[in-house]
C-alpha cells in the first residue's frame, strides 16, 4: 500500500435535537469517534444502510458541516483547524460528486458555467471565457459533447447529469474525490456506465476515492478496501478480497448475504435482519448493533465493543473477537 | 452549433408571442367575465341613483325624465348590452353624479393611485427582500423569531385602526404630515409642489408597505429557506464560493420566485386602489373614487374603476408570468 494521504482519527459529528424550549437538549450521534487512514491511490468504499452516517462523514471530510471533535490529517496537516481562508487551498484538492444528480446542480445555471464556476471561485481563471477552454476539455473526459456547455440541467438526463456533477469535481483536479452515493440514483445500466467512467478516470488522473454507497454490490465492484459502518461507527474494515473471504462482523455478513447473485439464485441463504436501524439519538451503551444482530450475546448489552485488529489490515467492532483475542 | 442557438432563440421569441397571443385572449375573456359580474352586482343594491340625485319635491316627471336619460329606464338585459357595446367601443359613458365621462375622471384619479402605488411596492420590496432573507439565514434565531411575529402583526394589522393610529400620532400631535389629501390647495408650483406630494404620500404609503412588506418578508423568508435546503447550495460551497456568493448568485434568483409572484398580484390588486387607505386619508386615488361612488350609485364610474382593475390583475399577471419564466428556465410557458 501506498503512502497515507488522509488520516482520520476520533472524527465526531453530532447534530443538536431541539425539544421545545426547556427539555434537555438530545444529540444525534451521526459519526462517532471515527478513524481509518485513506492510502494514496486507493479506492476506499464506504458502505452501511441510511443513517449510519456515511455522508455526514463525507460532508464533515470536506469541511462541508463542522465537527463535533477529532482530527483529519490530509498530508499530515490537520485540516478541520484551518479557517476557510486556510482551507480554500486545500479543498481544490477535496472534492465531492454529491448524491442526487437533479437536486445538485443550480436549475438556473448553464451547465458549462456551473462547471467552470469553482475555477473563478477558486482564483484559476479570472473570467468564464478564459475557463471555457478547461470545461471543454472536461466536458470531452467524462464524455460529453461540448455544445452541452450552453444547456441548462433539465436537459440532461440522470446519467448525464451526474457526468456533469464529476466534471465539476474534477475541475479543479483534486487529488481527492469523495463520491457521495454517486450512482445510487441511477439506472443499474447507466450505474455501470458511471462506474466504469470513475475507474477510467482513476487510472488517468490517479485519483484516491472515497466511494460511499449503501449498496456493497457497487462497493465490492470499484474499491480496494471496504468500511462498513453503522450507525456512525466503523463495523469493519479491511481489503475487499478479506472482507469477502472471511468475514467477521455479523452485520457485514448480513450485508453479504443481501447481494443477489444470479449463479446462487435460491440456493443462498439471506441472512434477514430484524426490525430498523436504532435511534441514533443518544444511543445506549454496548454494541450498537446488539439490537438486531443474530448472534448477539449477553455482553453486548452493557459493554461497548473496541475496534480490533484481526488479522493485519482487518477491524473488526464485535465481541465475538475480543474475546477470542484474550485467548491468545 | 452557433446555427442551433439562433434558430433555438427564433423559436424561443415565436413562443413568446404565441404565449402572449393566447393569454391576452383569455385574458379579454376573464375582464369580459368581471365586468358582467359587476355590471349586475351594482344594479342589485338595493336603490336607485336617481332618487338620490333628485329632490323628492321635484315630482315624478324629472324623475322619469332623468332615468330615461340615464338609460335606467330600459329593460336590465337591454342595459347591459348598451353597455358591452360601448365599452367595446371604448366608450365607459358620463359619471352620474359630475356628468363628466367616466374615462376622465378615472385618468384624473390613475396616476394618484399609481403614485401611491410605486411608492409602496419599492420600500416594500427594498425592506422586505432584504429583511426576508436575513431572517432565512439565521433561521429560529432571535432575529428570526422578531420578524415573524412581526410579520404576522402586519398581515393582520387592520388597515382603517392602524391608519387612525398614525394620523393621531403623526398628524395630529406631532404635526409632521398632513392629515389628508394629496396637496396643499391650491397646488404649489415647481419643486415645492413635488415636496408637498411627498409629504402627503408619506402616512397613507406607510400604512399600506406595513401590510405589504410582511407579506414580501413572509414569501422572501420561506422561499429562501426551501432553497437553502437544495442540493446545489452545498454543491456550491463546496466549489468554494462564499456565503454571500452562494446566496447572491445560487439561492437569490431561485428563492425570489414566489416574491415575484406574490408582488405581481399585489400591483394588479392596488391598481384597483386601496380603498380604505385612500378613504381614511382622503388620497384622491381610484379606491377613494370607488368609496365615493358606492356612496352615490354611480353607476358608470363603478363599472369603470372595476374595468381598470380588472385589466391591470389581468395585464400584471401576464407579465408576473412571463418574468418567472425568464428566471427559471425549466419553467415553460403554458396554456
């Protein structure tokens, strides 16, 4: 593996509940004392059902909402302490394809100029004639024809759409790309399309990804490594040949077992999770997954389980694992 | 590709035209609609102008003799034909009570009523927009908190109460405005009458950009909160534009959408004039005109005043219409 390019260590995010004006204020604990390092190059898929704080995570990496607590190092400099002056430079470096192609680009906007936006935002070109050259050529990379530049959103399609959501992320040739449920609203035709445009677009600009998504089948397809997580903590976290060969955590399992597969059709046993994601305000102590994880234990209760490492490369959140590691 | 945008921009202005076509039909159609409506609703109040415009000890013979020169004295249906036709012929007839045609005294009355007007409907979007998006920014804040509820007093601030209130506050404690009127009698010259107006406009333009600008706050706050909450808002500070770009350029244009709408529909209304504003502060306006002739039975000033309004509800909302259409493109023009 590859140098660290993003160190991410006890990251918290929690969002205030307010209850009318004299109850005790409530916290919905969206990321929870997070950490995980992102490698040059690599493509780290993030996966976990809604509300396990995958795009909160993404949205609180790009300084897009704040933190609660805890650090991102991006090239070993803390980034969640620099002021938005600081950080202008550095978000050129970070940038996000957001979930829903038709809610995230401006209606009013020609797509050519929300392209080339970020370059006059950003100080790189002073004016939209002199950025017309750069959208073209962007334009041309994701695969679209340049008379695109005078249209406006609703003209294009779902996956066209998100062609133009990549190109403006990629016009300010980051370094990073985290790509925020980036095909969860399309087509399974055209999901593949853009999947494949993102690996292609990988090998050509040597992007490192952060691919968040609810649906492992897209994850398992385009990462390195995965993270599982819920309910704002990481489950697991390995390469996805481990996670594939060996899995430890029960949820991951559960997940797997949800990928359908036409060779297994009938024949593999779904592993069927019981009753919703827990309130994630103010969650109990324990697992957090305790309430509906099959193999659930007494332990699990009370007692918070530690992130371990497994295997090298391979955490796991269970106490299936710790105790088999004090055996040792 | 530059061929393309052309001929797209021909088809565009043809589909304007073709738009406006249409909508001035519909819109003929709805002011024919409302002014048979009124033609009837005014002959069903229960008396007769004649009566009040001729002494009783007169005898029937001059009573008779003025309906019949009034035209009263023809069967209703019969009337109101005579009326269409004249009306389509831009005839509105002679006032009842002045014996001046109606035309005049409308065209006396207009540009009061759209002095007024304008005054209002600039300081109501100059303070409403502003303060609307100021409290959509710090939403359920204590900034926010104030403005609400002062917006829900001034949207359901009675007109004539209020008007009472700053009369005896401004006009007649203090004595810094006149209490009525347009101007002092007789009319200054030059500049002095242009201030004198001022003066005069000041309470009755205050009293209605009191109701006005909370109905401007009210759409401005909520539109700009919807659009906040879009997508492409984030999209854009993640490009790293700032708050006040963001909002400026990417929320604004969107957000101020419904207060178009909403400001359109408010100049068609007062056209119309604000009756009970203008009555209290004696503003010789077209709503002033519409008190007073309701007083006289005048008939064909009635009809008249609800012409102009009719056309201008009619006329703003086409143009309401089409200045959204040009802010947001994905909306098309329709039927």
């Amino acid at each position: 593996m590859g140098e660290k390019i993003l160190e991410v260590r006890d990251l918290t995010k929690y969002f205030e509940v307010s209850n009318g004006l004299f109850r005790k204020k409530k916290y919905v604990h969206a990321v929870e004392k997070v950490s995980f390092d992102v490698y040059k190059s690599e493509t780290l898929g993030i996966v976990g059902e809604s509300g396990s704080g995958k795009s909160t995570l993404g949205r609180v990496l790009l300084k897009l909402i704040k933190q609660t607590s805890g650090k991102v190092f991006y090239n070993g400099q803390d980034i969640m302490q620099l002021n938005s002056k600081e950080f202008g430079k550095i978000r050129r470096e970070l940038q996000m394809v957001f979930q829903d192609p038709y809610a995230s680009l401006n209606p009013r906007i020609k797509i050519g100029d929300s392209i080339a936006e970020p370059l006059i935002a950003n100080c790189i070109s002073t004016n939209y004639a002199e950025a017309k050259k750069k959208v073209y050529e962007l334009l041309d990379l994701v695969g679209l024809q340049p008379e695109s530049y005078e249209r406006y959103p609703y003209e294009f399609s779902g996956g066209q759409r998100q062609r133009i959501s990549i190109a403006r992320a990629l016009v300010l040739e980051p370094k990073i790309l985290v790509c925020d449920e980036a095909v969860s609203a399309l087509d399974v035709s055209v999901q593949a399309q853009i999947l494949n445009l993102f690996n292609s677009l990988k090998k050509k600009l040597d992007l490192t990804y952060l691919f968040i998504s609810h649906d492992l089948s897209v994850v398992k397809h385009i990462s390195d490594r995965i993270m599982v997580m819920y309910l704002g903590e990481i489950m697991e976290l390995a390469t996805t040949d481990q996670i594939f060969s060996k899995t430890y955590h029960p949820y991951t399992e559960a997940l797997i077992s949800a990928i359908p597969d036409p060779a297994e059709r009938g024949r593999k046993k779904r592993i069927i999770l019981e009753g919703d994601i827990t309130s994630p305000i103010d969650p109990p102590p324990g697992c957090r997954f305790s309430g509906r994880c099959f193999k659930t234990m007494e332990i699990c209760k009370y007692q918070h389980p530690e992130l371990i490492e497994v295997e090298p490369g391979h955490f796991v959140r269970c106490h299936l694992y710790s105790e088999r590691k004090g055996d040792c | 590709m530059l061929d393309a945008i052309y001929i797209q921009k021909e088809r565009g202005t043809a589909k304007v035209l073709k738009y406006m076509v249409r909508r001035g039909l519909k819109g003929l159609l709805t002011i024919f609609v409302s002014i048979t409506i009124t033609f009837f609703i005014i002959r069903l109040m229960p008396a007769d102008p004649v009566s009040l415009l001729v002494d009783p000890k007169m005898g029937p013979e001059v009573q008779e003799a003025m309906m019949k020169q009034f035209g009263l004295d023809k069967p209703l249906i019969e009337q109101y034909f005579i009326f269409i036709k004249e009306v389509m012929t831009g005839n509105l007839g002679v006032s009842f009570k002045t014996r001046q045609p109606v035309i005049e005294v409308i065209m006396q009355r207009l540009p009061w009523t759209l002095l007024l007007l304008t005054v209002t409907v600039s300081f109501s979007l100059l303070i409403g927009i502003p303060l609307g998006m100021l409290a959509a920014k710090k939403r359920n804040q204590f900034f926010d908190k104030l403005i609400s509820t002062l917006v829900v007093i001034g949207i359901s601030m009675f007109i004539p109460f209020l008007s009472f209130g700053l009369l005896y506050i401004f006009a007649y404690l203090l004595k810094l405005f006149p209490t009525g009127g347009a101007y002092t009698p007789p009319p200054a010259e030059g500049f002095a009458y242009y201030l004198d107006v001022a003066r005069h406009v000041v309470l009755p333009a205050f009293t209605l950009v009191i109701s006005n600008v909370a109905t401007i706050i009210l759409y401005t706050r909520n539109g700009m909160i919807d659009v906040l909450k879009e997508d492409y808002i984030r999209t854009a500070y993640s490009k790293g534009w700032d708050d006040k770009y963001v909002i400026r350029t990417h929320a604004l244009k969107n957000a101020l959408i419904p207060t178009i709408t909403v400001t359109g529909l408010m100049i068609g209304t007062m056209v119309g004039g604000a009756v009970m504003t203008e009555t209290v502060y004696s503003w010789p306006g077209i709503g002033r005109l519409i008190y007073d002739s309701v007083s006289a039975l005048d008939y064909p000033v009635l009809q008249g005043a609800f012409l102009v309004l009719a056309i201008a509800v009619v006329v703003m909302n086409i143009l309401t219409d089409l200045a959204v259409a040009w802010l947001d493109p994905r909306i098309k023009l329709g039927g």
